[in-house]
C-alpha cells in the first residue's frame, strides 16, 4: 500500500493539528530497528507551500514503510536558520531529522554574518530527498523565443529590461546573477517578497524576466500566461520535457535547488545507514514519485556520503554567487 498525495489544504491542515511529541532516546543497539519511536521532522519552511508538501509526502511514505509515525514541525524564521539549528541542537538518537538543503547548509553561511550552527560539523548527512529546477520565464510581450534571441535581445538593449526572483540571496536570484555573469548582460534587479507577486506582476508586464522554481510558475507557463525558455538544472524536466536546459545553450550551466536527510551530529553510523536505506527505500516508490513530480520536483536517490560530500562542494560556489548578486540577509 503507498500513501496517498497530499494537497496543499491537507498540508496546512495537518501542520496546524500537529501534536507536540516528546522524542525518547534511542538506544544505539536499537539501529536495525529504526524507527522504533515517533520521528519529529524539522521543516524550515512554512505551512502549505511546495517543502512542506514535500516533506510531509516523505513522511508519509516512510510512516506507510515501516509503520512508525513522523511528525512534521513546521520551525520557520531567519531564513532558515531557525529550523537549522533546532535540529543541530537535537538529541543524536535517530528521533529527529529535518530538511537540509542549498538554503541552509550552501547559501546561509556567506548570507548571514554568524550562523547559531556549522554545517560541516553539526550534522548528520543521511540521503538526498528531492531536486526542484529554476526555470528563466518572460512576459509574452518580451521580443524573445530563446535562450540565444534572450541574450541577444538583452545585449542591445542593457539595463532596458529587468528580472524578479522571490528574494535575495535564494537559487533563483543566484541562478539570474549567475546567467548575467554566463552572458555578459544587464538586467536591473527587482526583488518581491516571494515568487507569487513576483509571477503577478511579470504577467502584468511590470517585470520582464522571471527566474524561479519550476513549481510556482508552472501552471501560468502550461496555461501560455507567460512564456518560458529555459530550466536552469542539467537535464530537461520531466514536467516540461521539450523545454531546453540552459546547459544546452551555456555547456555546464546548473543551480537548483535541493534538499536532503539530515539529523544532528553524532548519530552511530549503523543508524545513519539504517535511515538512509529505508530513506531511499521510500523515494524510490512510484507514488512518491508521482507526488514530488505533481509539486515541482524529482527525488534525489544518493547515499549519506555523496549527499555529504555534494553538500560540502556547494557552499564554495555559492559564496562566490552570493559575493557576485551583492546578496544580504534582511
């Protein structure tokens, strides 16, 4: 039996019907038997948008595999780091987990000037979860059909056109920044305090360009309200699989967002292994799948050392975006 979608009014549902649970300890003999407790899973973000529903689809599954209950708490603020540090600072025993992802373990250490957490050192990396792309959308009025016409256009007309992410210093932003860097082009920027007024007013034509993750734009893109040209990950999407990468137009070009299985440091590395199994156990069913894929996303199925070690790869690079953008946290 596989869980059942959940909706986004389910999903706020259920997050404001949460009991707050104590989380015994678990034993450290106890790993082949995970979870064998109710397991808290620390969300950073907020009720009813895209990582919730994510989240809470995972839990059902891994609720569903082994029979055990998990329980999403939504810990938002500062960014993220709010939730970051609520699981740092958990007990190491297998009874709480959390989303770790570009955010909070790659992008808030150069955005914030001290972090109340280390990600290389106070966590437990125990499998990918899921990978949404960016997607670069214009306003239909915009003279341009390409990747190749965008770049052109916008170097005969510099600073002419502007584009709108959902916030400084998040993938989309850094993707934008990232592409006028690729390019060699201008383009003034507008920041909204998320990707839905930004959309509104791109449709509007108040915005020209629009990079964001593929699941908030997705449906004005299918609907023709705007008109998109590229995803920003190095494969197609397979929610719109005959729009090109920007990797095919700009060789290498990737920023997307990704979240992974995380837990505080110190977890034995039998439990890390036994999480991580049951983990991608879950992520491989097709029911999750085709949740993920109706919320913008794909699942992630690496171990606990490559997610890691890819982990750790990405905050160099993002620290680089973050100098270039001029991003800072607010």
């Amino acid at each position: 039996m596989t869980p059942p979608a959940i909706t986004r009014r389910q999903a706020i549902a259920l997050a404001l019907g949460a009991p707050g649970l104590a989380a015994p300890r678990l034993a450290r003999g106890e790993a082949a038997g995970w979870p064998g407790q109710v397991v808290h899973f620390i969300n950073l973000y907020a009720p009813g948008g895209a990582n919730d529903i994510l989240s809470r689809a995972w839990c059902q599954a891994m609720a569903q595999l082994t029979g055990q209950q998990f329980v999403v708490e939504n810990r938002t603020g500062a960014g993220g780091t709010v939730g970051s540090d609520a699981i740092a600072k958990s007990r190491p025993d297998g009874t709480t987990v959390g989303l770790g992802g570009v955010a909070n373990l790659a992008i808030a250490p150069s955005l914030f000037p001290s972090l109340p957490y280390d990600p290389a050192r106070d966590y437990s990396f125990i499998s990918g979860l899921y990978r949404q792309p960016n997607i670069l959308i214009v306003n239909n009025a915009v003279p341009a059909r390409s990747v190749p016409e965008l770049i052109a256009l916008l170097k005969a007309n510099p600073g002419r056109y502007n584009y709108a992410t959902g916030g400084a210093g998040t993938t989309p932003h850094l993707t934008a920044e990232l592409f006028k860097t690729r390019t060699g082009t201008e383009m003034p920027f507008v920041q909204y305090r998320g990707g839905a007024p930004a959309l509104i007013d791109l449709m509007a034509g108040q915005v020209q360009v629009l990079f964001d993750n593929i699941a908030g734009p997705i449906g004005a893109v299918r609907d023709g309200k705007v008109r998109a040209l590229a995803v920003a990950s190095l494969e197609r999407s397979p929610m719109l699989p005959d729009l090109p990468t920007l990797a095919e137009f700009l060789p290498g070009f990737e920023l997307s967002s990704w979240n992974g299985l995380i837990a505080p440091a110190g977890l034995p590395p039998a439990l890390v292994q036994r999480m991580a199994e049951l983990s991608l156990k879950a992520l491989a069913s097709p029911e999750l799948t085709r949740v993920y894929m109706e919320n913008g996303a794909t699942p992630w199925l690496i171990g606990a050392e490559e997610f890691a070690t890819y982990a750790r790869s990405q905050e160099p690079k993002m620290r680089e975006l973050v100098r270039i953008s001029g991003a800072a946290a607010g």
